[in-house]
C-alpha cells in the first residue's frame, strides 16, 4: 500500500494564556484532582452502604428464622 501525503489543515491563531496552560493528552493525571475531604468521604459512604446492606441481611435472616422456628416447632 503506498502512502498517501498528508493534508495540512490552517489552524486558528490561539494565543496561550499562562493560567490555563493545555494539558497533554498522555500525562494520566486527572486534570481536577480529588481532595482528601472528598475521598474520605466517599469511602465511609462506601462502607457505611455495606455495613448497612450486611445488617439488613442478617436482620432479615434472622426474621425469617424466628418465622421457620416458630411454624414447625
């Protein structure tokens, strides 16, 4: 396959301003990082919806338990 010329576009003149410098694309780091407020948050959300979701489970088993024991015994 031959290769074929690559087409030059015009760009608009940009005039850079040094509070907003652009980012490079290939850096991995997030352009707004998170706080540690933030993710400390976040995590005891996240533990917090677990605890809650384990509690719930084993109040319900246990209801349903009690309901077993008490119908055949």
């Amino acid at each position: 396959m031959r290769p074929e010329r690559v087409r030059h576009f015009p760009l608009p003149p940009r005039v850079s301003i040094p509070e907003r410098v652009p980012q490079a694309a290939n850096d991995n780091e997030p352009e707004i990082r998170e706080s540690a407020a933030s993710l400390l948050l976040g995590r005891s959300l996240m533990v917090t919806a677990v605890l809650a979701t384990i509690a719930l489970l084993i109040a319900w088993g246990a209801w349903i338990g009690s309901t077993i024991w008490r119908s055949f015994f």
